[in-house]
C-alpha cells in the first residue's frame, strides 16, 4: 500500500493555487495563507480538504448554528482545465440536519470563477454583526453588509442584484434565500440559478454566520503540470462524455432512470409504502414524458459538454403557475412527484422552484412533504392542523405545503420547516404518537430516490453514509439494480461490504477532485483517472495511491462523526422498510430483515477494517491510513443533535 507521505513533492504544486483564506465574520478579518503541497497530496481537494479542516479546526461538540461552527468552501485541482464536468466545489460544516459531518457540491460557474479569484480554500468562522456577503475579487477580498438591500431576497434575486452591482453577469454568486436566513435546517446554497449544494443544511449554517452570499470572479489562469499530455487524454475524454457514456444525461436527464427503477421496484411511490406506480406504468410520469411536454432547454454547467441540466417551462395559460421554470432532475421527480403521489408535472415544478428560490433542499423538501401527506391519510394530522387538506395527489394545496414549510410560518412551518426528524420529534410531543416512523431519512437526512425494501445491499450503502441516506456517498444501488448479489437476500457480507466500501473510496476521490458522477464511466479505469490527476498537479499518483486516499478521507470523516456521538445505531434505515411490505409490484410482500441487515452491515464493518460490533475503524487501519492524528482522539463529545 502507497501511503501518501511516501509520495516526494514539490514545494509548488500545480492545478492548485495552495491559497486559503481565513475569514473571521465576528472580527471582519480575512487572512492568506499558503496551503503546504503535503496537504494538496493527502487531501486532494473539495471531501479531502473539507475533512481535514473540519477535523483540525473543529471544536467537538459545538452547536451546528453558533459562531463556533466552521464554514468551509473548498474545490479541487481541476477548475478551468478543460476536464469535463470539473468547475465544482463543496461546502462543508457540521451539519445542524444530522449533527454530523455536513457536506454538499454544487457545480455551475462557482469552481471556475472561484480558481480564477486564485483561491483553493476557504475557512469562515464567527458571525458577522448583521448580514454581509463576502467578495473575492482576484486579490481584493472583503465583506459587505447588506441588511438593507439583500435581507429577505430569495436567491434568484440575490444572484441578480450582485450581478447587476458589480456589473458583470459572469460573477459567480452563492446564496442563500429566506430560508438559509431563518436557519432551516433543511436550507440549501444556490449558484447560477438551477444548481444548489443542497444536503444536510449548509444553508443555515450561512444564515447563523450572517453571510448571505459569496461572491467569486476572477483573472488568473491555470497552469498544469504536463500539458501536452493532459491535453491529448482531457481531449479524449471530452470526446467519450459526448458519447453512449452518458447519452442518457443529456438526451433525458437523470428522469431516464424513473421507468427501469420502477421496473424494479425500486421507485419510491407515496412516502416509500410502494416501489411501482401505475403513472409510470402508464407513460404519464416518465422521463420521455418529461422531456417530450414539458423540457424546453437543456444547460450545462462550465466546462461541461454533458449538460445535463434540463429545464422545464409552464405555458403562459397554466391557471396556477404560468411562464414557470425549473431545473428538474430526478432526485425532484421522487421527492415532490412520486414519493407525495403526485404525476401532476407543473405541481413538481412549482414546488422545486419554490425551493431554489426561497432556499431549501429539493429532495429534503420534498420527502417532508410526502411525511406530511402520509400522516394526513393515516388522520394523525388533519385539516384543522393545516388549514386545508393534503393526501397523496395533492397540487395547489401541496405548493401551498412547500411555501410554508419553507418560510417557517403556519402549522407546515412550525412542524415541518426543518425535515423529517425534527418534524417526527414535535408532532410527538405534542402527543401524536408515533409520527417518527413517518420520516423518511437516515440520521436526519432525507432519503433519495430509491426504495430500500427490496435493495439490501443499499439498504446498507444508503445508512453507513456519513452525511446520512445518500446516494452520492457511494454506488451501492448499483448492485441491487444489476443484480451483483441477492438483493432479497443476505449472504456474501463482507464480499459485499467489499464492493461497498470500493465505490465508496472512488465516491470520495470524485467529491474531492471535484468531478461529477456522471463521468465516472469515461474513465477506463481508476488508472486512468490517477493518470489525470497527475498529469495537472505532477503529484505522482496510481490507482492504488487514490484509492488508499479515498479510504483516508473516509475514514477521517467517520471519525469526526464518531468524536460528535454516532453510533452502530445510526447505521439504520427507517423501521417502514422492515415493517411495511409493498402491495404489488415486483418486490410484494418483501421487507428488509433485521438480522440480515445486521449481518451485512457487520460484513462492511469488517471490510473497511473497522470493529465489526461498534463500526469504529480499528487503530490498526487507522494507522495503515496514516490517521495516526486521530488514535485516541475519537471520545464522544456528546455534540450529536
Ligand atoms: S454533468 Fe450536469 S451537473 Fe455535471 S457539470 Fe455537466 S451539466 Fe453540470
């Protein structure tokens, strides 16, 4: 095994511009520093350095919406090359959704504005006296209050007004809307419109610290360690992204995957009690369907010739939403389509807008809605509760839902406003028994589109992500839907745990590049993949060396999970998948089993070379991954909301 401090490098790097900022919000300082190679080479970028600098900077323990949590803005080495899909970055904090390691990437203009600013990293700390957005600006940075002219903007808006200020519509802005000010813990990013870091509430962590906006443009260029033959393999892989590698994403989107999941019974329908759905069964609420009535532009982000991003519009004679736009993506069509029984298109679109604007997580936003609309059919709310009525199917009133969850206010904001634990929590004590198991999320953060009943290798994958359910944490889905192993059964544990835990190091290497998922199949092979890594920064890598750092990165973030509280226990998906079977479908009659799950789970404990009975990684592998930094650091904090 290669370990990272074994690999010689030199004092620049290239790629990577080795500049963080350090911004204090209480202070109004922003300070420079130079980012040392060594951390370039075992840290990578976006994940990588978001990890360490949580671990390192982080207190343990510290309430996720005070001053003392540690926003952190961070991409890779990639931006402005001409790789594909690589003007990304990520946003990093611990997240006031989970308690835990909080993280979300976004793509658009943001990565490429940001490396041209020539800054890698970004550590914000405090809170600003009243709201301000920051501004890096090539050398100048600093930071703006803005009560008076921002407060209250959703983030189209915002993006629009700082555009206009600095008179240049190539500024790169993210921001948060109504919902990040209030601290919702569901609260997203937005950049350029149509793309949101949106996991586990990094939004609110802005709206703790004041900071309504960041704003990147910039002048430099990027120099790469060995042009000519980064060119010749960047070029060629431009060339396979614009082939059957990824037709799908850009003939009908990340929908295309709608029909052969629910095939399967895979596609969550009315808060995950089935897998099939008879509107897709019938062509109503499809991808093809999506694209042939409703897209009317596809967009890419920069550096992308995927363009993935396809955007719907509402004819101007729609009663309700007309001349509407929206980004729609899968993950959308489950959470404000399928999982609220909803095939009214409009209805989704209105909804997803809603949340971009106004600032929260689609798929968080939307699984809650589908929660308030399960406890609705089952009487445990009610009209008198709500003001109107919400069963599976519901459209205006639905929309109605989503603008007051998302502000906060009625009964849909003071219950729902923060996701589906918190939700779950106070409707309990208010004494309605049970309406936890309604909540549909892993550690607090909502489940994407898949459904778990009949996936038990994922069952697994979505519940030991770090972030909570997941399914960019790793590929697990994967094996149920080719049919690597049972996928009603439980055998091979930690053969699985092995696969499991391989698409979960590579996961790890994508988000720290940061390159989009989408790409993952251009590469030949992991190979090919170190190959670019090396040919941009001159940091000699292999398959192997990306791979042990894929581990590390993991296993960093586990353990600052571990520090804040987790336990085996969190490593679970909701009791519905062991308790409440489909009723039609090809997976009818099927629930996860709970001795199995904890068979497999224990499986991917000891693959990863952790202890198969607490999950936690084992000196021994903590060494192997030089994480000797965190041997005896891993005492609970009792941090974990
Ligand atoms: S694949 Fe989609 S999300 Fe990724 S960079 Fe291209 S357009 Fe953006």
């Amino acid at each position: 095994m290669t370990v990272s401090k074994d690999i010689p490098v030199p004092e620049k790097v290239e790629g990577y511009t080795q500049v963080k900022l350090d911004v204090d919000l209480t202070n109004g300082t922003i300070k420079k520093s130079k980012i040392s190679s060594e951390f370039c080479r075992d840290w990578i970028g976006g994940y990588g350095f978001g990890a360490k600098v949580l671990w390192d900077e982080l207190k343990p323990g510290v309430d996720p919406l005070s001053p003392d949590n540690v926003f952190v803005y961070a991409h890779g080495p990639f931006p402005t090359t001409i790789l594909p899909t690589s003007s990304k970055y990520g946003v990093f904090a611990k997240s006031p959704l989970t308690g835990m390691f909080g993280m979300a990437i976004s793509s658009g203009s943001v990565g490429a504005q940001a490396r041209r600013a020539g800054i890698n990293l970004i550590v914000i700390k405090g809170k600003a006296p009243e709201l301000s957005y920051l501004v890096v600006d090539d050398d100048d940075y600093y930071i703006v209050p803005c009560e008076k002219t921002l407060k209250g903007k959703g983030c189209f808006d915002t993006e629009e007004i700082l555009r206009d200020e600095f008179q240049d519509q190539r500024l790169a802005v993210m921001a948060i809307g109504p919902a990040g000010e209030r601290m919702s813990h569901l609260a997203c990013i937005t950049n350029d419109r149509n793309r949101q870091a949106g996991r586990t509430g990094m939004g609110a962590v802005m709206g703790s610290k004041n900071l309504k906006a960041i704003c990147f443009r910039g002048t430099k260029g990027t120099k790469v360690a060995k042009p000519v033959e980064f060119y010749k393999i960047a070029k060629k892989l431009i060339k396979v992204a614009n082939g059957p590698a990824t037709a799908k994403y850009r003939d009908l989107g990340t929908p295309a995957g709608i029909t052969s999941y629910n095939k399967l019974g895979m596609f969550p329908i009315n808060n995950h009690r089935e897998g099939t759905w008879e509107e897709i069964d019938n062509g109503t609420f499809t991808g093809d369907t999506l694209n042939e009535d409703w897209i009317v532009k596809k967009v890419a982000c920069s550096q992308c010739s995927i363009a993935c991003d396809h955007i719907a519009k509402v004819p101007k004679k729609h009663p309700d939403w007309p001349n509407l736009f929206a980004s729609v993506d899968v993950e959308m069509c489950y959470s404000f389509g399928s999982a609220c029984g909803n095939s009214d298109w409009p209805t989704v679109f209105k909804c997803i807008s809603l949340c971009d604007d106004l600032g929260i997580d689609a798929i968080s936003g939307g699984v809650t809605a589908a929660m308030a609309c399960d406890l609705f059919e089952d009487g445990v709310i009610t009209k008198d509760d709500l003001g109107y009525e919400l069963p599976f199917g519901s459209t205006v009133n639905l929309a109605r839902f989503t603008e007051e969850m998302i502000s906060g206010k009625g009964f849909a904001g003071e219950i729902f406003g923060d996701g589906t634990k918190m939700a779950g929590i106070r409707l309990e004590e208010k004494g309605k028994k049970n309406a936890s198991s309604y909540g549909m999320h892993i550690k607090g953060l909502e489940l994407p589109a898949f459904d778990l009943h009949g996936m038990s290798s994922f069952a697994v994958g979505a519940s030991v992500s770090i972030r909570g359910g997941c399914h960019l944490r790793n590929g697990a889905y994967g094996l149920d839907a080719k049919g690597t192993f049972d996928r009603l059964g439980y055998d091979k544990a930690v053969e699985r745990g092995k696969k499991i835990k391989a698409t979960e190091d590579i996961y790890a290497i994508v988000d720290s590049y940061i390159i989009c998922k989408f790409t993952r199949g251009i590469y030949e092979n992991d190979a090919e993949m170190a190959k670019v890594y090396e040919l941009v920064t001159g940091i000699p890598a292999t398959d192997e060396s990306i791979n042990v750092r894929g581990d590390a990165i993991l296993n960093l973030s586990k353990c600052f999970n571990i520090r804040e509280g987790w336990t085996r226990a969190d490593d679970h998906p909701p009791e519905r998948f062991f308790k409440l079977a489909h009723t039609r479908g090809p997976n009818k009659g099927v629930t996860l089993k709970e001795d199995g799950y904890q068979k497999l789970l224990s499986g991917y404990y000891e693959a990863r070379g952790w202890d198969t009975k607490t999950g936690i990684p084992t000196d021994a592998t903590l060494k192997k991954l030089g994480l000797d930094f965190v041997i005896g650091n891993l005492k609970p904090a009792g941090g974990k909301k």
